[in-house]
C-alpha cells in the first residue's frame, strides 16, 4: 500500500452541483485524480464541527484518497486541487478531519417491514357479511351500536381483525375500534392500530390519528415502521407537514430505524416544502447506507426539481436512475415531463416522451396532458398538432382535461380551425363531450379572433343545451361584442350571466373597462357603466371623478390607490392601462400622463425603464396602445430635460413594443410607430430585432436641439 492521503469535503448539495461533480466513473469523484482507490465515509452529525455552515451540518462526504506512489507524481496540491475551486461550488470548501475507522451512522432500514400473515378463519363468509351490515348501517353512532348487537361471533382477537379490515367508511372502522377496547376481549396490539390509523387516513383524519398514536405510547404499545409511515402520510395529506417532520425525527429518538417505505414518505414531505437541500442529504445518507431507491422515489425528486425549474436537477434524476439500473413506470415519466415543462425544455420532454413509447408503456390521458401543456407553453403548435394526430391514430386514451388542454392551447396559438376539429371530435365523442371549459375555450378562440357571429353562435348553442357559461366565458364574449361595437349584445350577454349566477371578478371588470374606452357616444358608455356598477360600483365612481375638471390629482390619488389595493394582483396594470386609454380617448392627456405616474409609482409597471451605462431602454410591452403612447410622451419630455441639463448619455436609446406570435395580438408596434412619427422623436425600427425601436445619442442631441430652435423661432 502507498501513501495515504486524506481529503475531507463539505458541499452544500444543489442539483447543479450533484449533477457536475458526478462522472461514469464513481458518482462522489470531486476532484480528477490519475489512478486513485476511493473510500467514501459518512459523518454523523454529533461530529460535525461547530463552525460548518448551518444548512451543510446534515451530512458531510468524506473522500478518502489512496494512492500509489508514482515517480511522476506531484505534490497532492498539484495531482488532486485545483487553485481554484469549481464555478459550480457555493463557497469554498472547509477542510474538517475525520477519523475514518469510525462506521457510518445508520439512517434507514434496508429491510421493509414484513405485514402480519393472517390464519385462515373458518368463520370469515359469516363474518364478512357481518361486515358489509355494518357498512350499510345508519351513519349514527347509536344506529351503528345497535348493529354491533347481531354479531355472529364473539369478538376474539382475529374476528375482531377480519371486522376491522373490512369496513369502508373511516367514521365506522374508528367506531368499531372504540368499541373493540371496550370489550377487554383480549390485548389491543400495534396492528388493530394501524388498520384503523390507515382507515382514518383515507378520510383526512390526522387528529384521530394522533391521538391514537399518543394513545398507543401512554398504554406503552410499540409504534412500528407501519405506524409510523400512516402518521407521517396522513399529516401530508392534510398539509400539516411540520406534524410529519415531528413524528420523523421521534423515530431516531425511540431508536426505530425508518425502513423504505417511510423514508420516502418523509423525502415527499421535505420535498413539499420546497427544502432541496433536506432532501438531498436524506437522499445521499440513505444511499450511503445501501439503499437503492425506487421509482417512486424519483418522482419525489423529478416533481421537487421541477417545481423549482431545476433543469440539471431533473438531469440528476435520470443519470442516478439509469446509474442504479431502475426503470422508469409511468407514473416518473408523467412527473418528469411535467418537470420538463416548468423548467422550461420541451425538447428534453418530447426525447422523454420518444423513450416511453420506445420502452413499450403506452402513455396514458395524463401523459399526454403533460406533454400538450409543455407543447403550448412553448408554443411549439406543430408538435402539438402531431401528438394529437397521433392520439387519434393509436387510439390513446382521451378525457376531458386532455381535450379542454388542446382547445385552450389552440386559443393561446389562434389555430381557429384545428379548435374547430378538436370540437367536433368532442362532439361525436360518447365520453368526452364538451362541458362548459370547452365552450369557454372557443369563446375565446372566437372573441380573440373578432368572430363575433361565431361566438354568438355557441353562446346560442350553451343556451339550448343548458351548458353554464363561467365568467371566464361571459368575459371573452364581452371582449368580442365589445370590441366589435355591439353594445346591446354585450348588455344582453352580461345581464344573462348575472342572472344564471356569475359573479364578475376583476378581469371581467377589467373587460367591462376596456369597453368603456372604446365606447364613442355617450348612450352606449352609460349602458356599459351600468353593467360596470353592478359588478364593481368603486370602478365607476373613479371613472366619473377622471372625466371632471375639477378632481384634483391628490383626490384621484387616493381613489385609485383604494381601488388598486382592493384589486386582484393580476388585474391591477390592465385597469390602469384601460383608464389611461379612457382618458386619451376623451383628450384628457394631463389625466393620463396622472395615472401613468401613479401606476409608476405603485410598481404597476416595473419594467418601464431599464439602465445601463450604455443603453437607455423603455419597454411598453406590458403596455396598452394609449398607455404605451402616454409612457412614449413622458419618456421623451424627459430625455429633453436632461439633454438640456447637458448631463451624461449612453450610446444608445431603444424601445421595446414586442413582436408577438399570437396572430390576434393587438398591433402595439405599429401604433407605437405611428405614434413617434407623429411626435417627430428619432426612433426607427431596429432591422436586427422586430418590436424593437433605436435611436443614437447624436439623434437624441440633435431633436433636442432642433425643438429648442422651434421654440425660439415660435
């Protein structure tokens, strides 16, 4: 044997890091040595330093390097350190001596806990159908204890079991459990428990369930793995998951080791709350202990990167899947192309797709939702198109969320007619005929689009089959007629709505808003206003203070700072925008220039302005057409000013209006084109980027100057 060699590493495990320090070789492999031996050692925590930092003290991996001496060999800060640590590490790694004959602290069970085998009961036909009585019976306590009466047989300790395992609704098997201790028939053990603790757990019942277990430690009985696992399951399912980490860490502290099943329950429950680094070490521990994690365990890990947007996590999932030889059910593959989706990859999830037809599972309605959804998100419409045709020719399963996903996707793009097949499919269809999301879905595509005949229609059609129209409908047809003029219609429409039961939330307000500012005589603006007063009458009451003279702008700052605050997140830049267009469209400019800074100032619109020390940029993309020419007007008077000041410039001005990929997007460059031109301010159409205006500074000093020059000459 060589020369010994010690090198211990702490690392704060993030996905991006798991994912690049691994190589083929040996998956702890840190830093590249020529011929090593590698040993890995656990330390525990009670020998953790006090110094680690807080968030790494769960775990540290311990790399023992042995090495043969080589004539050709260095020194080790030459052969095994770099001078400068990975990009990829948080922060410099400490060195920590550990003693390496000390065993690894064990944190998991490498065998499951075996279930109770049951003897066969010659009593069970009589027994079961005792059962399936008390099933039947009222759901009262005193109907259930008059049933109890005709049991068969006495209660010994396997009837009592059989019972127990046999009844459905949780209110019944906690009853007969009540009941069963009751009878002193014989010693209650740690199985009648967890039957009736699983029976609780299927209906949300996590008090039950602790006070039974509390029960269960009081009366000195053992709370296996099983218990355990039911406890920590259930309070993930009612969301108490500061309940499930308590009854975890009481495991290690009665000496009960977590087998597989409960240890991946708990990575679950780390996972849900979004502590990555929790999991990890969970994870790394047990696989330092021998534990071979399963499918299920993956998709704990793919769902927890992909909530995260954590590509290289997701990355990580697969290489230790395929590392560990564990193949991938449906249930990873529907996670993963989820995680794919808000990680934003719909390449890597249509190649993730590819391998689950190659691997011979056939993907389900789920999977395919995923896959649609991803598909959309990118607005990859070709791909999408494909995959349906391919639903329909290996005759995949279909339900109603797969199919409104396709309609809305639709909606998104503006494929008018691929929604029209789709509906007609939906039609023809025995199981999945339109509801009302798949209604909304071509009100949308319609109103969008300006069909206003055709949203009509299916409005018409949602009448006679007595399909509810949702407010999500109500709005993209008050959109659509509104758009178009047809005002009556809109009134109609709305009326109709209020009457079947909607209730307009603030985008319909918002709708109802922007219906106002198109509206060109003062008949239909009262009409509109009287719909706006029914569904937010605060809206209204700021809409007459814009229109006179006399509202000072300290009062219509307090009224719109009111209506904001009451307004949802998402609603609260679309009613600024449609006010300011209000405003325009009245000639009240001062107004609108008002409500601009008061959005400015209430961080309606974050990204206006954007600095560097070589370009100046205003991004109306987030803009209305009034708004973005409103903010165009502000910007320049204020680049006037500081020309005039002679204060420092950069290079390069530009303006952003966006291109846009939606065929029914509202032509928000050319009005911002129009717009300029008018102004006579020096921006063009930029040829590299479209929905991209430019201007030089030279440009920026010379229309300064040549409006000072009119000025004078005036």
């Amino acid at each position: 044997m060589g020369e010994v060699s010690c090198v211990v590493v702490e690392r704060e495990r993030t996905g991006l890091e798991m994912s690049k320090s691994r190589d083929s070789g040996n998956h702890r492999a840190l830093f590249p040595i020529a011929t090593p031996q590698r040993q890995s050692q656990v330390l525990p925590t009670e020998l953790m330093p006090t110094s680690a930092p807080r968030r790494a003290r769960h775990l540290v991996h311990v790399d023992i390097l042995i090495s043969a001496p080589s004539p050709v060999d260095g020194p080790l800060n030459t052969t095994t350190l770099s001078d400068n640590p990975p990009d990829n590490l948080l922060s410099k790694p400490k060195s920590t001596w550990v003693n390496p004959t000390r065993p690894k602290r064990s944190v998991i069970s490498l065998q499951r806990q075996r279930r109770s085998s049951h003897s066969h009961n010659p009593q069970v036909k009589d027994l079961r159908r005792f059962a399936q009585k008390l099933n039947n019976c009222g759901d009262s306590e005193e109907a259930f204890l008059s049933a109890l009466k005709e049991i068969p047989h006495p209660p010994s300790r396997d009837n009592a079991l059989l019972i127990l395992n046999s009844l459905k609704p949780w209110q019944k098997a906690h009853l007969f459990f009540t009941w069963l201790k009751t009878q002193n028939s014989f010693p209650m053990e740690t199985i009648f428990y967890n039957v009736t603790m699983k029976s609780l757990r299927f209906g949300r019942q996590y008090q039950l369930i602790e006070e039974l277990a509390n029960e269960m430690i009081r009366n000195e009985i053992e709370l296996d793995n099983i218990t355990y696992s039911t406890i920590i399951t259930c309070a993930k399912r009612c969301k108490d998951f500061d309940k499930a980490v308590e009854w975890f860490e009481r495991m290690y502290q009665t000496g009960m080791m977590p087998d597989e099943v409960t240890y991946s329950a708990i990575l679950d429950v780390y996972a849900q709350l979004r502590k990555v680094e929790e999991v990890l070490s969970l994870y790394e521990r047990g696989r330092a202990n021998g534990w071979k994690p399963d499918a299920i365990t993956f998709a704990v890990l793919g769902k927890m990167f992909g909530e995260a947007g954590d590509f290289d996590g997701i990355r990580y999932v697969l290489q230790e899947m395929r590392s560990l030889g564990v193949e991938p059910n449906l249930v990873v593959y529907n996670t993963l192309l989820e995680a794919m989706g808000k990680a934003g990859k719909p390449g890597m999830a249509r190649s993730l797709f590819e391998e689950l037809i190659e691997s011979g599972l056939s993907p389900n309605e789920k999977t395919l939702t995923a896959l649609v959804k991803v598909y959309g998100k990118a607005r990859w419409a070709r791909d999408a198109l494909e995959l349906w045709e391919r639903m329909r020719s290996n005759s995949w399963p279909m339900d109603f969320i797969l199919y409104n996903t396709l309609l809305n996707m639709c909606a998104d793009l503006g494929l008018e007619e691929e929604a029209e097949r789709l509906f007609e499919d939906m039609k023809g269809s025995e199981n999945c005929r339109p509801d009302s999301w798949s209604y909304t879905a071509m009100l949308n595509i319609y109103g969008s689009g300006g069909k206003v005949e055709k949203a009509m229609m299916v409005f018409d059609e949602m009448s006679e089959l007595g399909v509810e129209l949702n407010v999500m409908g109500c709005t993209c047809l008050v959109q659509c007629l509104g758009k178009t003029k047809r005002v009556d219609d809109m009134v109609r429409v709305f009326g109709f709505a209020v009457e079947k039961g909607v209730r307009p939330d603030d985008r319909l307000c918002g709708c109802l808003l922007s219906v106002v500012s198109l509206c060109e005589n003062v008949g239909d603006e009262e009409k509109v206003l009287a719909c706006l007063q029914l569904a937010n009458p605060k809206l209204v009451a700021l809409v007459k203070l814009l229109q006179e003279e006399e509202t000072s702008f300290e009062t219509v700052k307090d009224e719109f700072r009111s209506i904001i605050s009451d307004t949802a997140v998402e609603a609260r830049r679309p009613f600024c925008n449609c006010l300011i267009d209000m405003c325009r469209n009245r000639g009240r400019h001062e107004r609108a220039h008002e409500l601009l800074y008061l959005g400015t100032l209430y961080g309606l619109y974050p990204g206006l302005h954007n600095k560097t020390s070589k370009e100046w940029c205003l991004d109306v993309r987030s803009l209305s057409i009034g708004a973005a020419e409103t903010a165009l007007e502000e910007w320049m008077g204020t680049l006037y000013r500081i020309v005039q000041r002679k204060e420092e410039l950069p290079e390069l001005f530009s303006a952003q209006t966006g291109a846009g990929t939606h065929k029914f997007s509202q032509k928000l460059g050319n009005s911002f084109a129009s717009h300029a031109e008018k102004l006579a301010v020096p921006f063009t159409p930029s040829e590299e980027k479209a929905g991209r205006f430019v201007a030089t500074r030279e440009d920026l000093v010379s229309w300064a100057q040549s409006r000072v020059r009119t000025a004078v000459t005036a």
